[in-house]
C-alpha cells in the first residue's frame, strides 16, 4: 500500500529515540535506542512523550504497534506522505501535519510529523533528526508555563502552536521579499524579477498545499471532541485553528500581491517595449524622409535647375532642419518622449 | 506564543486609563493612569467602560485578568494581531475587529481593537491613542440618544456601528478615486495612472482582508446568542452585520471596477503602441519606395537614357508624387489615420 | 446612524403621500399631503396601501413610526441606501429591494424601494416620484385580476414582481445591445467599441450587485414562513425568486459574452497590428535590398567595370525585378497578404 | 405576467394535440384538434399522455386548467421562457425543461417543454410541432419496453430521458467540433479559427445555461420524493440525474478544452508575429548598415583617396560580403530563422 | 437508452470469465470462458470473485442478471460510460471508476471498471483484457496479508486501492513532466515547448475530470454505511479516501505549476521578441541618420563648398564615428543590450 514513503529505504540515517515523562513534580529524559527499554520506561502516571527521528525501522514500529496497539492504517499513515489530518481510532488519537524549516522564506522544506495522543502518552514520529522543540523541551524541564501540570492532550497543543508559530515566521520573511520584489520593480527590472516573482508564486502554491488541509484537520478535531481531548482544552485547539485560518487568509492575500507583482512586471515590460519601439519611430520618420530628399538631389539628370541655384545648398539645409523640427514638435507634442 | 505582537516593545507610548461609568441618572468620567484606582472605581450597578490605549503593559493586563477573571488565551489574543472574531468565554465575550483610519481613503491605517464584555461592563482595548468615539462619549455625558437607558452590549453595539460606519467613509473615499482615475483614463494617460490603480488594487485587498472575517464574526456572535447580550439587542448586531454584508459587496464591486480600470488602461496602451507602428509604417511604406527611385537615378551608368531627357526631372516628381498620393490614400482607405 | 442617505438634505422635493384602500367591494383612492389626515383615513376592514413618494421628511416617519409602531432600525434602513433584504419584526414585516429605470438598458438608474407589510397594510417608500405601478393602480381601481380578492400580502407579491419583470425588459434591452456590438466588431471597429463594451460590463456589474442580494431576501422570506404572508400566497414569492434565479443566469450569461467580446476585440485589434507590421515588412524587405543595390551603382570608383557596360543599365532593372517577384512571391507563399 | 412568452402572438401555428392512452391490455392514440374530445376521451383507468404542440391558445389552457384543476402559476410557466425546474402542487407535479435540436453540434436550437404529472396523466407541453419522442411512441404502440406495465410517472422518466440523452449527441458532435478545431490550429492557420472558437464557446455557454439548472430540478425531485411518483421508481429518475452531472462535468471539460484552443491559438498567431518581425530585422539589419557603406562611396568629395584605388569597388564588394555573412552567422547562432 | 456504450459493438474482442474462490483455508481458481460453469462453481461459503474481460455479451449480462438479481439500471451502467460514482441497491452495492493505463504519465488511457459487491461475491467488469491485479492474485493465492481472512468487502477495498494507488504513479509521472519542461524553460525555448505544456494541461483536465468524481462517490459510500461493508471496513474506505483527496490537492497544484509554466513560456517569448525589436531599434537608429549623411555629401548642387575642403571626408568620417559612439552610449545607459 505504501505509495510514496516520506523516506527512501537506502541511506537511512539511524532512528533516534527519546523519552521525556513527567508529571507536576517529577520530569525524566532518556534518550536511548533501544525500543524495549523505553517503553520499559514508560510510566502510566506521568505523560510519556516519545519522540522518533527517522521512521524507516520495521522492528520499532512493530513494537510501538503492539504495545500501544495501533492500528495498522495508522502505521501506514505515519510512513507515508500524507495530507495533513486528523483521525480518531478506538485508543487513540492520530494528528498529521508539515512542519517547516526555511531560512528568509526561501527554500522552504517541508517535513511531515505526525502524532498519536493515547490517555496518557504523545508519541511524536519525525522523518529528521532535528526539530523546533528544544527551547520547549527546556520549557518543560524548568517547569515554566503550565504544561507540566496539564495532560498529554496540552503537550500535543503546544507541539501543534510551536509548528503552527513557526508558519508565521515563514510568512513574514515570504511578505519581505514581495515588498523587495516591488521595490526592486520601479528600480531597476531585469530578467531576473520574473524568476523571482515565480519562485515566489511557486512557494505559496506548496504552501497552501501544507496548510490548507490543516484548518479542516483542526475543524474535524474540535468539532469531534475526541475522548482523548480534555473539554476545557479545546479551547486552545480552537486558538490555533484561528491561527491557521488568518495564515490562510495571509497566503490568499499574498497571492494576490504576488499576481499584482506579474502584472506590474509586464507593465514595464510593455511600457520599455513601448518606448523602444518609439525611438525607433522617431528616428526612422525624421531621417527616412530626409534620406529621400537629399537622394532627390543626389539624382543625375542632365536638366536639374535646383543644382545650380547658388543658394540651393543651404536651402535644402534650411528646408530639412525645418521639417525635422516639425517633425520633433509634433512627437512632443503627441508626448511621444 | 505571541507570534506578531500589535506594538514592538520599545518605545511603547505609555498606557492610557479611561473610565467611564453610567446608568439613567449618573455619569462619571475618570482619566487615570493607575490601574489600581480605575478597578476600584467600577460601580457594579452601573455600565463601566474601561478604555485602554496602548496595551503593552503587563501589570495592568494581570489586574485586569484576575479583576475580570479573564482567560489567558483572550489577553493573548488582545496582545497580537488578530483575525477578526468573536469569542465566547465563561465570564466575558470577546469581540476583536480592525479600526480603519485614512485622509481621502488614501494609506489606510489598521488598529486593532477588542471588545471584552462582561454583564455590567465593556473593556476596549486599543494600540494607539485617539478613536472614533469622541462624538459619542459627548452624547453619553449629554445623555442623547438611548444608551444611557441600555446595558452595557449595548454600548458595544455603537461602537462596533461607529466603527462599521467609518468603514463606509473610507470606501466612498475609494469610489472617488476610482472614478477620478476612470477620469484621467480618457484625457491624458501616462505611467502614473498605472501604479495608482495598482496601490488602488493593493489597498482593496488589504481591506477585504480586514473586513471580510468580520461578517463570519457578527455572524456567530447573532447565531450563538451569547448570554452577554440581551435578545432584544440581537437586532441590533442583525444591522451592523446587514451593513457589513453591504460592505462586502460594495468592495466586490470596487474590484471588478478596478481590473475594468486595468483593461482599459492596457487598451490605451495598445492603441497608443498601434497608432505609433502605424506612423511608422506610413512614413516608411511611402518613403522607401520613393527613396529608392531617386536612388535609381542617382546610379552612375554610363548609358542611361532617362537621364537626358530634358523633361526627365519633372516626370520623375510626378511619378513620385502620384505613388505617395495612391499609398496615401490607400492607409486612408484602411482607416489608418 | 446614517452612513449614506438614499436622498441628500437639500433640494429635497415635497413627499407625496397616497391611499389607496380597497376590499372586495370598496375601492378609494385619496391623494392628500398631510399625514395625519391619510392616518385617519386608513380603514381596518381593508387593505391600506400608503405609498410614500420621497422619504425626508421627519414628521411623516415619526407620526407613521408611532403609529404602526414601527421599530426604529426599521426607519433607518427606511431612508438609508441598502442592500436588498428581507426582515421580519413582531409588528411587520420589511422588504426593501431595487427599481430600475432605463431607456434601451443605457444608463440604469436604481431607485430603492421599501415595503412594510402589516396585517392590513402596505406601505412603500420610494425615494422619487413616479413608479412602474401606474398600470397596476388602474387594474385595482377597474378589479381586474384577483387582487381586490386577496390580502396586502398579495399586493406585496404583485408589486414586487412588476419590479423583477421590469428587471426582464433591462436585460432584454442589454442583450439586445450585446447583438449589436457583437455584428459592429466584424465590421468596422474603431476605438469606440471598447467604451461601448466596457460600459456593459460595468452596467452589468451594478446590475448584479442590485438583483443578487435578492434572491437571498426572497428566499428567507418564503423559508421564514412570516405570519404576514398567508402560506398558500408563498407560492406566487416561489414563482418570483425562480424569476430572480432565472435572472442572474441570464446575467452571468451576458457576463460571459460580454467578456467573449473582449476577446473579440483584442483579437482584431492584434489582426490589424499584425497586418500593419506585415504591410512593413513587406515594403521595407522588398525596398531596402533594392536600395542597397542602386546605391552600389551610385558609388564614384573611378575603376567599375559595370557602370562602363552598354546594358548596365537595363541589367540591373532586370535583376532588381527577379529579387522584388521572388519576394513577394515568398510573402504570398507564406500567407502574408 | 408574461415576461417573455417562448412564442411571439402573431404567425402561431395551429396547436396540435395528440392523445395516447394506454394500459398492460389496451392502446388507443386519437389525433385530434378538439380539446373538449380529447378531454372526453381520458379514461382514468388507463396512463393519459396528452401532447400539444404549440402553446397560445387560450381557450386549450384555460379547459386543460379546469380539467385537471391546474395553478394558474403552473399555466403562466408553461406559456413563459422558464429556467429548467420542478414544482409540487396539490394536484400534480410540474417539470420543465430544454429540448435541444442540432445538426452536427452547430446551431443548437432550444425549445422549452414542460411536463404535468398527475396520478393517471402526463401532459407534455412543446413549443413547436416535432420531437424526439416517435421512436417511443412506437415502442409503446408495440408494446416494447415496460412501459405499458408502468404508470405515468415512468412515462415521465423515459421522455425526460429521452432527451437528456439527446444531449449526449450534441455534447459528441460538439467534442468532434473541438478536435476539429485543434486538427486545424495546427495545419493552416486563419481568421475563421478564432471566429469558430468563439462560436464554440458561445454554444457551450448557452447550453450550460440550459443544462446546468436541470441538475438541482432533478436532485430536488428526487429529494422531495412526490407523492406522484412511485418510491420504486425514484431510482430512474437518480439515473437521469447522474447522467446530467456526467454532461455537466463533460461540459466543464469542453470548457477548458475551449480556452486551450484559445492560448493555442493566440500563441501561433504570436509566433507567426514574431517570425515577420524576425524577417524585418534581418533584412533591415544586413541591409541598412550595407545601404550607408555604399552611400559613403557615393559621396562627391573632391579629396576622396579610395574611390582613386584600382580595387577599390572589388574591395567594397568584399567587405560588405563578409559584413552580411557574419550578421546572417549572427542571427542563425541566435536561432533567429 | 445506452448513450456511449464504452465498447462498440463490432471488433469486440472475446470476453473473458475467471473466478477466484477463496477462504481461510481454501483457493481454487477457474478460468473458464462458460458463464454457466461459472455460475455453478460459485461457492456461498467463500469469497467469490468474478471477473470479467470485455464486456458485450447479452448472455452473459442476462445470466449475471438473473443468478445475482440485479437491477437493469445497474447493467445500463455497467455498458455504458459513466462518471465514478457508488450506487447501493438491494442486492448488492455497485461501484465504478476508472483504471488508468499510462507509461511516464503520457498518453493516459481510462478503462471503466465496475464492482457489484454481494454478501459473498465481487463482480468487477472490465472493458479489456489486462489489469493492475496480478500481483495481488498472487498475493491472494499464496495467503499473503490479511486478505483470506476477511470478507469480499475487503477485497473491494484492495482492488479500489490498488487502483488508487497507481494513479499516484500517474501523478508522479507528470511531476517529473513538469520538472522537465520547466528545466527546457530557462535552457532551449522551442514551439514544442508550447505543444508539451498544452498536453500535460489537457491531460490533467481529463485526470481530474476522471477523479475527481471519485472522491464524491466514496464519501457517499463511507457516510451511507452499506450493509454489504462491514463497519469496522469502513475505516479502509475511509483511507482510500483520503488518498484521493490528496490525489486532487496535488491536480491542483500541478495545474497550478502548469499555469506558472505558461506565463513563463510566454514571458520568455516575450523577451525575445523585445530583444529583436531592439536590434532592429539600436542598428536602424544608428544606421539611418548616417546614411542621412553620407546622403547629403551624395548632393550634386554646384555650389557646395564641403565637398571642395581637403580635409571633407575624413571629418565627416570623424563626425559620423562619434555619432555612432554616442548613440551606442545611449542604448547602453538604457541597457538595450
């Protein structure tokens, strides 16, 4: 059934595995290798968060399957590419979506984590090692915040608000370089604003494709009130769904920019075409005339009063110069340059 | 979790304390900047509005917190840039939404400002110094109009219409300069034109951003029928929503006018750029033959018996002159000026 | 509270005010200027329809507001520019929706109108005198049709849809204009056309915004079940929103050819641009070379055998015909004229 | 009330109207132009197909209204331009919709049928003499099918049938138009393609008119579930319906196929600009500069050493050579032809 | 009532009979060309699956008929083309969408393929010989998964995610399409280049048009809860499902790219265009006025004193060079080139 694994199966990285359980007055990490002894270690009065970097290990999930008796869809569902969503199992909750690392909006990479909340446990499943958790792990650790005297379902919340913070950030640097786009257009345009711009269009497209799923993941699990979500806590769902909607909103309005940013583009593409194409009239109408006045004179007929004329050299002169002024005036004053 | 603060933490102005607190007979006005005196002040009996402007003061958000028994997440909420909404808690609603200021519906500025109503008070919490509202505070000192006999969602209710109703001056501001642009379109049209109708555009989305969510907002504070406001008074929010709607589909309409605007000035570009190969063409296409026949009789050939014609001269200029007249004609025929 | 007054303050013209009462058997019709004499004639036992011509007076709407005790948003959506909707309060029930003016569906003019229905009564402002209703009047006056059998809400129902039939005759009128531009395209298409066509989309546009927002006001007032409408009557409101749907079908139809008429004219625009630089082209690519050549034999070498040769002359001619012939010939094989 | 009649008064056809009148044992069809014989000869205990073709005779609906004790509404929608659409009454139950008659997909032409369901009678309304309908009647007449051992309602299904699948025939003629179409963009190229796109897309716009209202009539039918149509039966008219979304995606599907002939074709015709202007420059870039070496031969300074040089002219000749080869080797590197 | 059968009636190739008959402990497959063998073999207390290559056999659909009860609607269906969709009916449950055939994502062919899903058989109609199956025949012969042990739903539910599981082969398949046009883009820009981006844009229409349907017709099958898919099933359903959902995200963002393509297709034709024009530009406007020049000095007039000075020629030479020079200058501070 696997139809695009978030990993290859060649050059995996080892998995990492790492146990944090506390409660209000006791906090233990432990990060290990081994499978068995961590979930030795889970302690069924305390929130046991377990955290796996790297999922391609057949033997680990077995066991996470059989000892917290997860469904074989939902295993499914965490090593594969999936939209972000929500889905409810009999024991337990199970939590997709991306989460995202970019440095100044560029390059965004997207990595899928996923979470199944249980009574008393968070299990997160990341494709990487490296994560945006740490200051929280510290958090935790400090006890600062309230987190060490909630439930695992505050521990999911906070994971979810972190990713979901983390977005905005990304959006904020995307909204920088469009105000940089559209300085740079009025500047100096080349050919490379274009690419740009499509770069920039081409982010918001997978972006939305990341986020977009989420608000109705969110919607589902609000509205569902799973079992494994304390009721007072919904409201802290309820929060980031509307962070999640005014990010959208936030992308919808950035795409719009982005479009203006084309169309102002291929306004002063038009308009330098314009004016190229302009000089070219203005040069060819004075001279091309011209040309053909002084080949009248550059004719050999044998009978050609005007050539002896005294004065028939400045005249021509006169004449031309009259009519390229002509000429020009009425360029200028069709507002031609 | 605060993800984009409304206010940057330095150079914050200092917090400005406002008490105005009212029933059928009395009125009593405080300007204070101590948090401590104003909650001491709060008459239970009457409709207390606390204004703050500028909110970046922890000390007076936790007296207010534990004062009013708010949640955590609604002074979170306060304190960052929000998505307009309502929101329904315990011991309060809460209501934010976007204040619009501008000079000729040009630069428009955002504040944000949020509503906490409770049974016998409404606290309005704003980044900046200066409102809307300084006509009506005269007319509930006057005691004009019906507030003074009403609750305190009532007086939310003037405020969100006074707020609603700003939004329509900024618009008709819009509507001039759409119609001055569509104006200028016809006379005289230069690059200008288009880069306003650009910020024109920009200035849309960004409004439709602000005011869009708000509809859903009003819509759910009338469908959830809060405990905070009495039924009668539903109507009430009924007609701001009704305006609100009517906002929207005047700014549909404002944007279906601005990409007209782009057409057509797009149009004028092109016809401009027509007009211009077309002068091109006619001057070139009537030239360049004519150049060329004075160019055969300037060719040195020793035998050439044209050029002893005594009449030669003469013919060639009617030749010529009879050629330009056709092609004249001819451009004329194809309407090309 | 007013944000735009469907009438400006000044230059108001007087309010006229009529009575038309009637039931199976009595018909009166009473034009009078003063509202308490109108207030008194009006007779319980029959249907009282007071048409009020000109809304800003506000002794007339205070004396009608106690009277059929009428809440006071009512009065403000009354005499304030809104969007067409439906409202039901416990006394009436309020309707308020768009006429439209329009000679050959140029320039449309809206006039807002607003009905109140009560259980024996109708009242309709409108903002100016003279109406679509003239007709009808007279059939009331003569009993012609089934409407001095029926209720108010009757003639509610037969007002509105005189209204939305008048809507059928602008938009006949638009597509008959729409057939118009369309033959004038293939023919002769000068820069007016492109004002004509964007004067439609526009007159479309304003359209839209008036009749759209109907057909949700009809649709709330046939699901709402009002007591003011008897149930069997609700079916002649069904008949009216089919006519609305049928309507902004026909709109979005006109939308989409009037939009294939921009098309159109780009179209030909680019074919007449084309042709023009093909007519250059043709020209420039014939003539220039043949300038090159007899600039060759104009040239002063004292040493160049051919000017020297006896049919120099004639020869040159010769070729320079061969080039133009196989020229031209290439721009005919290739379809450029 | 009648907006817009599907028949003009003046130059009316006779109405026809036609009886069948069947059962599991018994056939009787009666021609007739009598409506009060026709009326007579309804036998209640058999399925009543009443067929008139050509609507405007008063004395016709206003018998079959008594007859069958119809609406008045029900009769002033058959004789009116009606948006495809189904109404329950009391007494029967009233569908209408667009027959289409075309000859290879072009000219599509529209006539409005409607159609009154009443326990024991169907009667179809048409516009015009003629319809899709002679193979049926045929297949009742001998009796092949079910239909004889049905009632009314699946009468109504296999005429409605009937010609929804008649717009299977002109949704294929108008796929071979498309492929028609883009067989020829790419072969020869001329004025008529676009003026064929543009038919193209005109016909796909009116028949989605027709078609598309005809998907909520059916859905609302089937929802309804009418008291006049067997439950059994329902699932026939749930087939009808799928085929119609089935035309409607089809029709999506032209739609954008439509807009591809679009871009292909206004992408050739840029080509085909791009190539003359190509032309142009070439010859106008070789031949000018060559145009001013010889114009600089020509001159008459009297100090002029080269023109004294014996190979002076074969010099020229192989300058200019060599100047034009490496222009053409220029372009050709630039892939200009 | 077959409208566009999906096979015509001539050239049909033999239709092809298998069943597969299978429990938890027995299998036994039979290809057999006899419907009735078939039938008989068919064995109530096993998972039956029939299928069947090619589909024109009346017999054969008359036996299948009859032996399973089915309606005749389904049968239509079954023969004729239809948009994916589920139907339930007494009987039995049917479903159809279509099989995709394509090699690197060109060239996609749609095959039909309907299931009817009893309590203890599966029917899939296949329009041709050759599916996507054998290696889950394999899978089933040699007890692989869980697929022995479960009902003939699941079997469904395999066979329709085998099929959803190849179109996101497709669907990579144009990705990599994409990527590649895109990297010819900036490289090599050719007519082909067109014609390919128009191709993957009309077969992602059809793409879409093929499934997006689909995921309407599943939704349908999961909330109507079937009696013929056990509940505890659902939840497979449920993930084909979301596997579809995410199917047409990625449509649409490819057809987003797609579009993105275009505009920098078009662009860079437009680039090139403006560089022709500005060759043309720079060398007219600095070869026109010199010939001008060399024009002037071309003059016969007697009285012509430059042509007398000894130093004439070279400082017209020198005049000519620096006018070039400066024109030169000018197109390079405007950065023509």
């Amino acid at each position: 059934m696997p139809h695009s694994p978030v990993q290859s199966a060649n050059n995996t990285p080892p998995v990492i595995l790492e146990l944090i359980s506390y409660n209000r007055e006791q906090y233990e990490k432990s990060d290990t290798l081994n499978i068995d002894d961590l979930l030795q270690k889970i302690n069924p009065d305390r929130v046991n968060w377990v955290n796996i970097d790297g999922l391609f290990d057949t033997d680990i999930t077995d066991k996470l399957q059989s000892h917290f008796n997860l469904h074989s869809l939902l295993i499914d569902d965490v090593l594969n590419d999936q939209r972000p969503k929500t889905e409810e199992y009999d024991d337990c909750l199970y939590v997709t979506l991306k989460m995202l690392y970019s440095i100044n909006g560029e390059n965004i990479e997207y990595e899928q984590i996923s979470f199944v909340l249980g009574s008393n446990y968070l299990i997160s499943f990341q494709e990487k090692e490296g994560d945006l958790f740490n200051f929280f792990r510290e958090r935790i650790r400090l006890d600062l915040g309230r987190v060490r005297k909630m439930k695992a379902d505050y521990l999911l919340y906070r994971l979810i608000d972190i990713i979901v913070d983390n977005y905005y950030n990304v959006l904020d640097a995307i909204g920088n370089r469009i105000e940089d786009i559209e300085d740079n257009l009025n500047e100096n345009q080349d050919e490379k604003t274009f690419a740009r711009i499509q770069r920039l269009k081409k982010e918001l497209i997978f972006l939305r494709k990341a986020v977009y799923p989420l608000r109705d993941a969110l919607s589902k699990l609000i509205k569902d009130k799973s079992e494994f979500i304390d009721e007072d806590n919904l409201r802290f769902f309820d929060d980031v769904y509307d962070h999640v909607v005014h990010l959208l909103d936030s992308l919808d309005t950035y795409k719009d920019l982005t479009s203006s940013l084309m169309d102002i583009h291929i306004n002063t593409q038009n308009n330098q075409l314009n004016k190229v194409i302009k000089v070219l009239t203005i040069i060819s109408t004075i001279f091309i005339p011209l040309t053909f006045i002084v080949g009248v004179y550059g004719m050999n007929f044998k009978h050609f009063p005007e050539l002896e004329w005294t004065y028939g050299y400045p005249l021509i002169w006169g004449g031309m110069v009259v009519l390229a002024a002509v000429m020009l005036m009425y360029f200028r004053f069709k507002k031609w340059f």
